[in-house]
C-alpha cells in the first residue's frame, strides 16, 4: 500500500505538469486580456514591463516542465522544488496587479482586484486537483493580497462595521477555497486509485481467461484422442450381424456427439478470448449450398420432414470468404430447425444482388414449421448455454452454444444474424453477407465434411514428387454421405505397398491411423517423438509422413523443419499435419514450416483418407509436370 501511494504522489505531480502545461496558452491570454483592461489605469509603460515580467516567468515554467514531460521519471527532489518555485512565482506576478489596482483605482479598482483574485484562485484549484503542493504554491501569494483587502478598505476611510465585513468575507472565502480544494485533491486521488484498480483487475481478469482458454485448449486436444480412438474403432467395425452393426453405429454417434460438443465449446472460448478470426478464401458457394442440403436431406427424410431449397440458381458460384465458419453457421441454423421441426418443412432461400464495387450481399434465410418462439424466447435465444425453455436439454441435447457461436461468427465476418417467430408461426432465421466476388481462374479444391466436424484444409503443396500410389479403398460405410475419391490403381503400385511413417506421442493415435490404413495395404512405421521420426527418416524411404504438431521435446512442426534442412532421403516427402489446433494462424504456421497438408483431430477415415488422396495427387500432379 505504502509503494501505491508513492505511485500515485509521483504521478499526481506529472498530472500537475502536464495539466499546468496544458493551460499555458489560457494563461497568456487571460493575461493579455488583463493588460488591456489596467493599461488605461496604469499606462502603456507599467503594462509592458508587467507583461514582459509574466512572459518571462512562462518562459521558466516551460524550462522547468520540459524534462519532466519528456521523461516523467526525472522528478527529483530539485525539480519538484523547482516546479513549487515557478508556479509561486507566476502567482506571485499576475496577482500583484491588485496592488496597483487599489493604489490607483481606489475603491473601483479594489472590487476589480478582488474579482480578478477570486477568479484566479478558483483556476489555480482546478489546475492542480492531483498535486496538493503545487495547489498551495499558487494559492499562497493570491491568498495573501486577498487577506490585504481590508487594511486597503481601512485606508479608503470606510466606516469600521464595513472594514469588519470586508475582513470576515475574505477568511471565509478563504476557508471555502481551502475546504474545496482539499476535497477536490481527496477526490481526484480516489479516482486514480479507483482507476488504477480497475486495471488492475482488467489485467487480473485477460490473464486469468488466457489461463481458462490456455487449459480448455490442452483439455480438447487430450480429449480428442481418446474420441479419435472411438470414431477409428468404430468405423473399422464389420460385423456381419445386425445388432454389431447397431452398436458400431452407436458408438460413432456418440463419439461425433462429444467431438461436436467439445468443438461448440472451445469456439465459445477462443470467441470470449478475442482469439476467433475468420478468412476470406476463393470458394464455390454453390457447391457449398448443395453440400449443406445434402447432408441435411437424410435427416429430413428420418422425421418426415420435406427439405427445400430455393433461389439456389441466382446465387453466385465463385467468392471469397471463410467457407468453414459460413458452413458452420448454415449447419447450427439447419441443425436447430431440425431439431424443433415435428413435422411440415424446413426451406433454405438464398437470394444475392450485386454489390459495388467488386462483391454480393447474399441473404441466407431458414424457415422452419416448428412451434415458434415467445417474445421471452426470443431475447434470450443467442445466450450461450441457455435453452430458452425448461428441458431443452434433456429433451434435445446440445450444449446451447451453437445459435451463439454463429452470431459471434457472423459479426465477425460482417454481417447479421436475425430471428423473427411467434408461437404456432414456426421460426425465420435471416443472414446477410456481403462478400467478395472470388477469382474464377482460381482451381477450388476443398475436401469436404459434410458434418463440419472433420476439416481438413488444403496448404500450398511445397514438396518435390514421391512414387505414385497404390489404390486406396474408399470410405467406411459407417459413414455413406462421406465420399472420398481413390487414387489411380497402377500394376507396379501393387507391388510396392505404399510407405508410411506416423508420427505421435499417444500410442492410441498411432494405432487409429494404423487401424484406418493398414487394411489399405500401407506399410506403416510409427514413431513416438520428433527426435525418433528423424531417426526413421535416415533409415528408411517413405511416400507420406503424418506427424502430430504438439510432441513433448520437439514438436511436429520443428521436427519438419529439421527434416527440411537435413536433405536426407525424406526431405521432399509431403508431411500432413495431424493436430486439434485448426485456427488460420495454427495452419498457416504448419505451411510455413513445410507441412503439405492439415487434418484435425480426432481423425475419422474419410478425412485422413481424403488428406491422403490428396498429396498423392499433387505428388502425382507435379511428377506429370516436371516430366512434361
């Protein structure tokens, strides 16, 4: 406590420099002011000696001020002292006019000089609320010509009850002036303690969310890999009868269930942190509507619900945006109009309009027929982790974060996200847009998950050309609506298995992706660290490395810089990144480090592999081209 009072003494007397500094020019103009006002009284000579005496004094404050604006940790001792001599000097100088008007305007001239002091001691307690001293140092000469105003009055021979008056009316103006100005320093300290708390507690509060989002993030990357392990497990599930089957199917819904929750649960966070961002990337919006109805169509079919779609063919194809976060928020809206819709339709209308100078404002609107919401309803909707109505949870699930998750993202990206409804009238959930026209003569290559829980972003290939694969078995039919293309199938491919290292510190990650691609006929070698995958780069040749960005020791990403820079056998063989991190600045420094590919966790085998299928291609791609 006792440092924070010497914090705060310090800086109050910056304050008052920097405030005194401020009313420099008020002062030479009040002063200026004055001077034409006495110069009829006094005369032209005294009034340009007086101004020149109170210019210079101005001239002392800005010597004396200069090295403590500069540099507030310059006020010593002198300084202070000095500070307290320059502004009793100023005071000292503007004040003694009263003198001359007294001596020279007699009892006309008194009342302008109590006037001029009252005013001057009043803007002497408000230049200086923060710093006691400097308060008293130019209050001191004022206050004393101001107590001279009676013996001024006794020698004009006024009667003796006036000169009492006169005496009465200064010590108590006085004392008010004392009293206020000891008040408004009290009060001006509480404010900057106050403030100075209340930063304290900001900063207090911003660490202890970077904390909690730190330890949500390390919690969802552990937690993915057990979910990964499920969702492998599960989908290599073949059992021949019925009820295996169901419980496979089970056991996958459940896993994507908790991967959906975890991911609704870290956006919430990075959201609160400020740590969201968004990219504006070349997409098919087209395409990205017919995926989204895709995925959706089944389930509409399950309840007995139609799906509609209209307005799709006036929509733009080709524009720049984050087609991740824009699908996200068509499948909450969707997903939700799902989830409340018992029976009727549900109508995705798309309408877009050009807009100047090089863009569209698109309009996304879900319709549903469900029960409609009450005014109540309504307000509380985008409140993270509120479901608008007792038993919401337990009846449907979900954590309550999705509608607001969306809005966040929405704002984000720029635009707005709308509801109107009433009970029995269903529900209209309104997004407007505006978005860049994307460049056609750029090739979109998305792998695409139909349930936004499995993302896998393309990184710009970055690796010379490794042997051509063999073929690769599609998709588990665990999962129909995924469908992942296969390679070419060559005669000398199957003859030559294709070579893989993975790479993780989690043994049940390195046997996910060994259950999802072993059946494939891949020669896979694993390796627990980045020092191991080195040591397996300089022993053996391999077509493909996946490698877990967060490793104890050296991480993935290190790990491939080394492999980069050591020019050995594996330097030009295409990395895909394996991690739970999916942020932009998360994918753009895995390219960075020389990673062909990303996919996120927990792994699922359509997307590992569609990040398979992929740097095969461009492998192949750049072999056809360097052959041509």
């Amino acid at each position: 406590m006792k440092s924070t009072a010497v914090d705060i003494a310090e800086s109050s007397w910056t304050a008052a420099v920097r405030q005194r500094s401020g009313a420099a020019v008020q002062r030479v103009v009040a002063a200026a002011a004055v001077a034409l006002v006495v110069t009829p009284m006094v005369g032209v000579r005294f009034t340009l000696g007086w101004v020149v005496l109170y210019m210079a004094v101005q001239a002392m404050e800005v010597v004396v001020y200069r090295p403590i604006l500069k540099s507030p940790d310059a006020l010593s001792t002198g300084r202070k002292l000095a500070i307290l001599a320059v502004v009793f000097a100023n005071s000292t100088v503007f004040s003694s006019l009263s003198l001359v008007l007294w001596w020279i305007g007699g009892a006309v001239g008194g009342v302008c000089a109590v006037l001029m002091l009252t005013a001057v001691m009043l803007t002497a307690i408000v230049n200086a609320t923060r710093c006691q001293a400097v308060m008293i140092a130019g209050l001191t000469p004022q206050v004393g010509f101001l107590l001279a105003t009676p013996f001024f009055v006794y020698a004009l021979h006024a009667p003796g009850p006036l000169v009492m008056s006169a005496a009465a009316a200064v010590v108590l103006f006085t004392f008010y002036v004392a009293i206020t100005g000891q008040r408004m320093v009290e009060a001006s300290v509480t404010v900057v303690r106050a403030h100075a708390l209340a930063e304290e507690s900001r900063l207090k509060a911003e660490r202890s969310l970077a904390d909690h989002t730190t330890f949500l993030a390390a919690i969802g990357h552990d937690l993915r890999t057990p979910i990964g392990a499920i969702l492998a497990g599960a989908a290599e599930l073949r059992a021949p009868d019925a009820q295996s089957r169901n419980s496979a199917n089970l056991i996958t819904d459940a896993g994507l269930m908790m991967k959906a929750l975890l991911d609704d649960l870290l956006d919430h966070t990075r959201i609160g942190a400020g740590r969201m961002t968004v990219e504006a990337k070349d997409f098919d919006l087209r395409q990205m509507l017919a995926q989204t109805l895709m995925l959706w169509r089944g389930v509409a079919d399950a309840k007995g619900l139609k799906l509609r779609i209209e307005g799709a063919s006036t929509m733009p194809r080709h524009v720049k945006g984050d087609v991740m976060r824009i699908r996200q928020v068509l499948n909450n809206l969707m997903s939700n109009a799902m989830k409340f819709t018992e029976q009727g339709q549900i109508t995705l209308r798309v309408q877009a309009w050009p807009e100047e100078p090089s863009g569209y404002a698109l309009l996304f609107e879900i319709v549903d027929t469900g029960p409609g919401m009450t005014t109540d309803q309504l307000a509380r909707l985008f409140t993270p982790f509120d479901q608008t109505a007792e038993g919401v949870s337990a009846r449907y699930g979900g954590s309550g974060l999705g509608l607001a998750i969306s809005r966040n993202l929405i704002d984000l990206m720029g635009g707005r996200l709308t509801v109107r409804s009433a009970p029995g009238q269903g529900s209209r959930f309104t997004v407007s847009l505006i978005l860049p026209r994307g460049d056609e003569a750029v090739q979109i290559v998305e792998v695409v998950d139909q349930s936004r829980l499995d993302i896998a972003r393309s990184l710009s290939p970055s690796v010379a050309p490794t042997p051509q694969p063999p073929s690769v078995a599609p998709a588990s039919p665990l999962e129909p609506e995924q469908v992942v293309a296969t390679p070419a199938v060559t005669d000398e491919a199957e003859d030559q298995p294709l070579r893989l290292l993975v790479v993780d510190d989690h043994d049940i990650n390195r046997r996910a992706v060994q259950l999802i691609l072993q059946p494939l006929g891949c020669e896979i070698t694993t390796a627990a660290d980045g020092m191991i995958a080195l040591e397996r780069c300089q022993e053996a040749v391999f077509d493909v490395i996946f490698m877990d960005v967060r490793m104890p020791e050296l991480d993935g990403r290190e790990t491939t810089r080394r492999l980069r820079a050591g020019g050995g056998p594996n330097a030009a063989t295409p990395v895909v990144a394996v991690t739970a991190d999916t942020a932009p600045e998360d994918v753009a420094a895995c390219q960075a480090a020389g990673m062909a590919y990303f996919v996120s966790k927990p792994l699922t085998p359509p997307a590992l592999i569609g990040a398979l299928q992929h740097v095969l291609n461009d492998t192949a791609a750049q072999a056809a081209t360097e052959a041509a």
